[in-house]
C-alpha cells in the first residue's frame, strides 16, 4: 500500500480531502497493475493511472461506494486509447519508411 516516499511508493499531499486520499490508497496499485497488465507498459501505467485519480479528483463520485467501478471503466478506456493511438504512432512510422506519403489521420 503506498505511503512511504523515496521507495517507490506515491503519498498524497496536505490538503487533499480524506475521502479521496481513502479511495487513492485503497485502489492505487491495484489500479496501476490493471493497466501494467493491458498496455504492457509499467511507466505508461503509472502516467494513465495518475490521470484516472485526477479525473476523480476533479470530478467526484456521488456514490463513493462504487468508485472501484468507475476506476476499472476509466481505467480500461484510458488504457485502450493508449494502445490505440500507440498503434496509429507505429503505423506511421511504417508508412514512413516505406516512402508512402504522410497522412495526419491515416488509420
């Protein structure tokens, strides 16, 4: 569970409400392994993971009891856009050097 800086773990600042800092213990690793797991990626994962909590935080749940919910959907589609704009990065870089011409939206 996070909570000691410097060994690789992540602590929330003064300020930050309790009910989020609760909700960002309790779902943190597990929410970063679910990605790690999908996108392959642990830095990616940590970056995707970082951004679900802040769409939370910016945005709280009325229902906190199902905010696991909601982390594994915003998680999963944070995670899918990943790979999928990864995939266009890679299918560029095909075309490329290939000598096929540059196309901003090519799919």
């Amino acid at each position: 569970m996070p909570g000691h800086p410097g060994q690789g773990e992540v602590t929330l600042n003064v300020g930050i409400p309790d009910s989020f800092r609760d909700v960002f213990y309790t779902h943190y690793l597990t929410t970063v392994r679910k990605l790690q797991g999908l996108i392959d990626d642990p830095h990616a994962a940590e970056d995707l993971a970082q951004e679900a909590f802040l769409r939370l935080y910016r945005h709280p749940s009325d229902d906190m009891a199902r905010v696991g919910a909601w982390l594994h959907r915003t998680v999963m589609r944070l995670g899918c856009d990943y790979l999928n704009q990864r995939e266009r990065r890679s299918q560029r870089c095909v075309n490329f050097r290939a000598g096929l011409p540059f196309t901003r939206y090519n799919e």
